[in-house]
C-alpha cells in the first residue's frame, strides 16, 4: 500500500534529493494524515459518546491533534519549499522544523487537557457499557495506526525529514495507547472493575510524555546539531582526494534544512605552487560540491612550507609527542620562526568536543614536552574543536 500510494502519488518519488520531490512526500505525507486520522476520530468519537468510556473519547481527541498535526506538516513542507529571498537568503527549509515543532506543542497541551478530563473521570467514575462494536473499533484503529507509523517510516527515512519521523514515532505510541485502552476495557467488563478513567489518565501520560520528547527531537535541528560521522568523512575524503591539497582543517557545516547546507573549511596546499594553480583546485572543489553533493562550500586557502628539512622533521617530532598524548590529536598550521637564542613554534592543535583535557591543560602538557626535547623551543599553540576526530 505505501508503495502504490509513494509511485502512484509522487512524482520522479526517486529523486528524494531534489526540494520539489520532498515537497510533494510532504504533502502526501499530510493528505494521508490528515485522511486516516479523520476516519479514526469519527470512529471513535461515536463508540466513546455511545458506550460512555473517556479513554475512547480521549484517543479519539488524541487522533484529531494528530490530523492537525497533518495539516501543520502538509503547510510546513509547503512554506519549505519556497526559495531564498531577500529577507531569508538562506532558503525557508527550517519551516520544516518550525511546523514539527509546532505539532509537538499542541501534543503536549492536548495531554494537558487530558489529564484533567481523566482525574474528572476518576473521581466521579461513570458506569461504561462493553460492546463488541467498541472492541472491533478499537483494532481496527490499531492496525491503522500501525500502517501509519510503517507509511511515516519509510517516508521519514528516504526524505531524511525529523518531522515525518516525529510523526512516524507519534502513530506508533497510538499504537500502544489504543491497545492500553483495549486491555482496559477487557479487563473492565472481566472483572467488574472500572478502569475508564485510569486508562484515559494512563493515554494521556503517554501524550504527555511523547509531546516533551517530540519537543526536544523537533528543537534540536534548529538549534543546530553535529553533522553525521557519514557527512564529515565523505566531505574529508572527497577534499583530500584532489591533486595538490596536502591536508584540511576547520570543517564547519551548517544545516538551514533540508537540501539546504552549507560548509567551509581550510585546505593546505604547497607554498610553492603557484597561486593560480591552486586557487583553480579550490574553485574546482567548490563547484563539485554544489553540483555533486548539494553543498554549498566555501574553501580558505592555507599555503604550508613543505621544502625546508629542518622544520619537516621538527613538525614530525612534534606530531610524534601529539600522538604519545592522544590518537585524537591532530595538527595544522605548522611553522617555525628560527632564531639564535630560541624559535617559536606556532600551530594549531584539534581535538574532538568532550576531549578528556581541558584546553588549557593540553596547551600545557604539550608545551612541557617540547620544551623538554629543546628548553630554546616556545610553543604558540591554537586549540581547535573538530565535530568528529579522523579515524
């Protein structure tokens, strides 16, 4: 079914990467949300006011938040996929967050509200007639709602969107409120005693707890996350596969939503090239990037000395004393202004975030050493955080 709805729907449904496909996985996305989620409500609705059970009314409230959710998703993704602007020249990809977001509030209010319907129930508990109809309604909204979260999956995964996935995750806590419900109410017509207003505090916990979770999952792409171990050392290894750069550092990437990224770094090239030469292999590589990887790469120039022997075997003792302290450590930038009485050396040191030195106390204990190989060596050393040390 979720296939025949991706072909039969979603035109040129391959090509994931392109704005305009994720527009239209989007919108489906939303339609078919917005569709269930509706013959889910009226479903429920009509057993929960018929057979007087609260939890059923509460998971049928439940689903009309998740059709509203639907329609947040379906505008989100729409709003996303408009271009850049003078007001926002980085594109409007973060909609798709922003709408997640917004699902994940109304989530969380929704349990709110829940809570208080069920603590009503409890207090003054209303007598709930068993019906077979109600049981029949209840699986029924189960297997739905699995094929849902099923649908939201594989559509999350191949667009690589954090809201179709929030939505997927969503159905499936459905899943298990609704079968907390069906247990209630076996056990209620099993043993006499009236779980009703238990099970709707018990669905609106997990609402609640969802909508908190969503919250963070939703924040945390506009707050800005670390790039997947895949990207960095696809960008590393694409970069250091061009003729003439020696090395790279300071990687930096941002994310403004989907198809929408954009990186910098500095790459090392021989001082002695000439400028024009390498200047071309940055232009080169920029360009690549934006045409084969959709990444928008900005490229600083380092020229490193590569020909003087004395500084080569000073820098290899040096990434020797590096390496004694930690396989993590790596170094750029390295250069050496000799003189009679002493020479500073002057480079950058990298390390990963959550390193186990302070920064501080690695400029230190590096320092020590090398003065300790040469007492006439003064290190001038800069400390930079890398996303996710080269393995």
């Amino acid at each position: 079914m979720t296939n025949f709805i991706i072909r039969h729907f979603i035109a040129d449904y391959p090509n994931t990467s392109n704005v305009k496909v994720r527009e239209q996985y989007g919108t489906v996305s939303g339609l078919v949300g917005i569709v269930t989620n509706l013959l889910l409500v009226a479903l429920k609705l009509a057993a929960g006011l018929v057979f007087h059970s609260i939890a059923i009314v509460a998971d049928a409230v439940n689903n009309l938040s998740d059709s509203a959710s639907s329609i947040v998703t379906l505008v989100g993704f729409h709003l996303a996929g408009k271009p850049a602007d003078r007001e926002h020249p980085y594109g409007h990809a973060r909609i798709e967050y922003i709408s997640g977001l917004m699902v994940a509030f109304s989530v969380l209010v929704l349990g709110l509200q829940l809570v208080r319907s069920a603590f009503g129930k409890i207090i003054s508990p209303e007598k709930t007639e068993f019906s077979w109809l109600t049981i029949a309604v209840l699986i029924t909204a189960i297997l739905i709602k699995i094929w849902q979260s099923l649908f939201y999956r594989k559509v999350g995964k191949m667009i690589r969107s954090t809201a179709i996935a929030a939505t997927a995750a969503d159905s499936r806590n459905d899943v298990f409120a609704t079968g907390a419900i069906l247990i209630g109410i076996v056990i209620t017509a099993l043993t006499g005693f009236n779980l009703d207003g238990y099970m709707g505090l018990l669905v609106a916990v997990f609402i609640l707890v969802s909508g908190v979770r969503l919250i963070i999952e939703t924040s945390n792409p506009l707050l800005g996350l670390t790039p997947s171990r895949e990207l960095v050392d696809e960008i590393y290894g694409k970069i250091m596969s061009y003729k003439g750069i020696l090395g790279m550092h300071d990687l930096n990437v941002h994310n403004y939503g989907p198809g929408r990224c954009f990186a910098s770094a500095h790459c090392e090239v021989s001082a002695a090239q000439d400028i024009m030469v390498s200047h071309d292999i940055i232009d080169n590589i920029e360009r690549d990037f934006l045409v084969e990887k959709g990444i928008h790469m900005v490229i600083h120039l380092d020229p490193i000395v590569t020909d003087d022997k004395r500084t080569n075997e000073l820098r290899d003792k040096v990434m020797k004393i590096l390496g004694g302290i930690s396989p993590e450590i790596t170094m750029h930038d390295f250069r050496v202004v000799w003189g009679t009485t002493h020479s500073n050396l002057i480079f950058d040191v990298c390390i990963p975030f959550g390193f186990s030195l302070k920064d501080d106390e690695l400029v230190k204990k590096i320092t020590d050493e090398i003065r300790g190989m040469n007492h006439a060596y003064y290190c001038v050393i800069t400390v930079d955080h890398d996303y996710i040390p080269m393995q």
